[in-house]
C-alpha cells in the first residue's frame, strides 16, 4: 500500500520534482466524487486524493448559481443516503443550499485533507499497471505528477457548456453568456434579456429575470413537456421531527424513492402511465394559458418523456401574463444587438443568456485519458460512450467512470446511480487488482441498452433529446432502467468482472 499523501503535497499550484503516489485519484469534487470518496472511506480505505479543477467542492452547484437555481428532484431523495440532511429548507432545494449541503458533509467526513482544489488532471495515462497523472494548476501551469493504482473519473456531464453556433453571436455588442456561467454583477433591473432555450434551466431563469424588472424574450426552439412543481418550505415543526426521529426522516425518504421509481414507467413510454401523464401536463398547461393561440405554441409535438420532463408552477404564469414575452422559433441569427429568431422577428436586447445545455455526450475529460493500448477514451467512444456496468471501459484497466455512460436518470434522482457506482468501485478497489473488462462484455453490455431502449420515446419517432448521442443515434446517457434494475444489474457485473479471467 501506498503511503498517503500529506497536507503539505495538497497544496493548490504546488510545482514539485517527482511523481508522488497515492492508491486512487478522485477526478471532481460534486457529488460524484464526494460519493466515491465516501465510499472509500467506508471500505477503509484512506489512500485517496481528490482532484478539484475549481477553487471550491460543489461541482454543478457551484458553478450554476443563475437567479432561480433549484435542484428537480425532492431534496431527501437527492442527498447523499449515508448524509441525511433534516434541516433541507424546501421540497426543492435552492443550489445554494445543495452546494452548502455538499460542503458541510465533506467538512464533517475529514475530506478537506485529501482535495487538491485548483489542480485540473492535464493528461492521465496507463502504463506499467497503474495511472501517471500530470497536473496543472490555475493558468495551467504544471502542477506535479501523481502516480496511481486506481483512477475515479467524476467529473459529470454538466461541465461544459454546450454553445450554439449562431451567425453574428460573436460579434454582439452586450454580455453574452452561459447560464452555468453566470455574472454575478450584471444588473438585471430595466436591461432587456433574451434567455435562449427552454429547458430546465431556462424556465426557472425567465420567470425570476422578471421578477426582478427585467424585460425578458425566451426563445423556444422546442416546447417543454411540463407538470406542476408543487413546491413548498417546510415548516420548523417538520424538521424538527426529521431531526429528533431519524427514523421518519428515512421512511420520507423511501416514498420519495417509490415515487420517484414510478415514474420511469410514464418516462420510458408505457401507454397507460405516458398518456395519464401526458394529461396532467396538458391540463396545467390549459389552466394556466388561456390564450389558445399561446398555448399551442406551448404545447410539444413529441412522446411525453422523450426529453426531460421539467417541473414548474410559475413558467406558464408568467408567459401568459406578458411577464416574459415567448419567442416560439429559434434564434437564427443577430444583427448588432437586435435578435432574429427563424420565424423572422426581431427582438433588440441588452443581454443574452444562452441556456443551452451542456457538452454531455461527448465528456470534455475523455480526450485527456489514454488507456493501455495508447488510445484515448475520446477516441474509444468516437462512435457514442460505451461501458460495462455504465461504470468500467474495456481498455481502460482501474478507470472507474461516475456519472458517465449510461448513469444518468429521467425519472427520479441521479445521485442514487452515483452511490451505486461508488459503491461499486470501492469494492474492486480494496481487492487491489488489475481489474479489466473485455471488449465482448462491453459490446454485450452496449447491446443490452440498445434493446432496453428499443421502442422508448428517447430513441425511436423524430424528438432529439440530449440522452441519445448525436453521432450514432445511440442511447448513451440515460439508465434505461429503475433504480432497483442498475442496483441488480451492478452486482452481477460485479460477480462476472471478478472471474479470475478478467484479473491480473
């Protein structure tokens, strides 16, 4: 076993001479790597570094901090299970209390000595049975070398913000940014905002811009399949009782977990549950346009589930009072600081806001990641992601990939999936072995998705949606699965990854 590192080799830029060692590197400190490194605690485990490109833990939750940023899952169902957390203020929690949550446990687990916060993994390679990392710091200057057994991607697929390209964006004359980059200065009072897109992000964005006195123009590329948020705070009463009877903390926390189960039938296409669904959308929608002109405009043409489902009680109320003026085509193009959506009209703003989504098929760390055969997972997934167990990459001995192919969920809380992988690496970790996985089983396990996914709405009918890559038309985002299913299905990658076959 490695020695562990020590404080002083923690430090944020330190240039040193020499590779130092540490059994596994942590590469995100979100809630993935949080979870990975909880789970290597708990296997008793304490050789570890995590690697933090920002100056802070929090991951998307620190970088998302746009007026209205709110988690959509229920916030007892999105903490970590080994943390939870009866103080939440909201049925939703705001970012800035996640990101404050995500803080305080790693505080309370002693995890603040294993970050590097301001080191970015530059390149990391496998040769001679582990992982040599080069690193930099802020600027990118070189950071020093670590050399590893095990390497723990957990870098998310919310990092890099997806930018369209829009003729004469470049050359507007006012802010133009991403909504996870948002400008903390910016004076939202009086300016004129356009807010492009309208998923998630961008329908809890329009309607707080106008609460706020700006004169906001959403452009709408593709309508949102909508359904109340049924948001509230909590009483002091109930968390009181959450806090004094962890017990009816976990018994919330397990109907919100069955909830959230039943929903993947209506998300993955069942007709009875899609259509009641689809149901409730259209009557929130009804109730809250009555402009039947407007409400159409509003109404998506495609399979309920297709894409995210969102959640909002004050979109449609703020569209059909004027509060936010809906722009029902795409921006095609600007002139100086006048927008010109495809249906031709002309909206001249201050601002723009682009609320665009993420670079998520395609993970912005694979092209720094080099396996044993010298090639990069970005050119190992040129043809869309691909795994065993949405975890483990044939070629890629002791990568453990969080939050990456396949893990993602529709239906209920992603950080479920998070604590499973987790879960999973710590086990093949403590064996200190060189785990591989084989190119039969990944394209079995690649297989396998494809037929879950057969006949959903995420793959089949014309809807384009951000679960599916673009490339090969391949659902490589999204578990196609319940919670319970990845759970079944890990353990028996597990079993199968340590036949003596597949360890040296």
């Amino acid at each position: 076993m490695s020695e562990p590192i020590a404080r002083d080799d923690l430090g944020p830029g330190t240039v040193r001479v020499g590779t130092v060692r540490v059994g596994t590197v942590i590469v995100g400190a979100g809630f993935a790597g949080i979870a990975a490194a909880l789970a290597l605690k708990a296997a008793g485990d304490d050789d570890f570094v995590i690697l933090e490109r920002a100056d802070a833990v929090g991951g998307t939750w620190r970088d998302n901090v746009y007026p209205g940023v709110a988690c959509d899952v229920p916030a007892h169902l999105y903490g970590l299970s080994s943390h939870p957390w009866p103080e939440w203020s909201r049925t939703f929690a705001p970012g800035a209390e996640i990101r404050a949550y995500l803080e305080r446990v790693v505080a309370s687990e002693g995890l603040d000595r294993h970050l590097r916060l301001g080191v970015a993994m530059a390149s990391a390679a496998w040769a001679d049975g582990g992982w040599t990392l080069s690193l930099s710091a802020g600027g990118g200057d070189p950071a020093g070398d670590l050399r590893a057994r095990s390497l723990v991607l957990a870098a998310g697929r919310l990092t890099e913000p997806l930018i369209p390209e829009i003729p004469g964006l470049e050359a507007f004359p006012g802010p133009v940014f991403h909504s996870a980059r948002w400008d903390e200065s910016l004076r939202i009072h009086n300016a004129r905002i356009a807010v492009v897109g309208t998923g998630a992000s961008a329908i809890q964005l329009a309607p707080e811009l106008a609460r706020r006195g700006a004169d906001v123009r959403l452009f709408q590329r593709t309508p949102a399949w909508i359904v109340p948020r049924r948001d509230r705070a909590y009483a002091r009463a109930e968390q009181d009782g959450w806090r004094t009877d962890p017990a009816s903390l976990a018994a919330l926390r397990d109907e919100l977990y069955a909830e959230g189960e039943d929903r993947f039938a209506s998300r993955s296409g069942d007709p009875v549950a899609a259509a009641e669904a689809r149901e409730v959308a259209l009557r929130h929608l009804a109730r809250h346009v009555p402009d039947p002109e407007l409400r159409a405009a509003l109404t998506p043409d495609y399979a309920f589930g297709c894409k995210r489902v969102v959640l909002s009680d004050d979109f449609y109320p703020a569209i059909a009072s004027g509060m936010v003026t809906l722009e029902p085509s795409a921006l095609a193009r600007v002139e100086d600081n006048v927008l010109v959506s495809a249906g031709g009209a002309r909206h001249e703003v201050d601002i723009v806001v682009l609320a665009t989504g993420f670079e998520a098929a395609r993970q912005p760390y694979a092209r720094l990641v080099t396996g044993e055969d010298g090639i990069s997972l970005d050119d190992h997934w040129r043809d869309g992601m691909t795994s065993v167990g949405s975890t483990l990459v044939h070629g890629f001995p002791n990568l453990f990939v969080l939050n990456g192919p396949n893990a993602s969920l529709g239906h209920s809380s992603a950080v479920l999936i998070m604590e499973e992988q987790a879960a999973f690496a710590a086990s093949l970790i403590a064996r200190r072995e060189t785990i591989r996985v084989t190119e039969d089983d990944e394209r079995a396990y690649t297989s396998e998705i494809a037929e879950r996914a057969a006949g959903t709405p995420w793959t089949s009918g014309t809807c384009r949606n951000w679960y599916t890559d673009p490339r090969s038309g391949r659902l490589t985002l999204l578990w196609p699965g319940t919670v319970d299913d990845f759970r079944v299905r890990l353990s028996e990658v597990r079993a199968t990854i340590l036949s003596p076959a597949l360890t040296a």
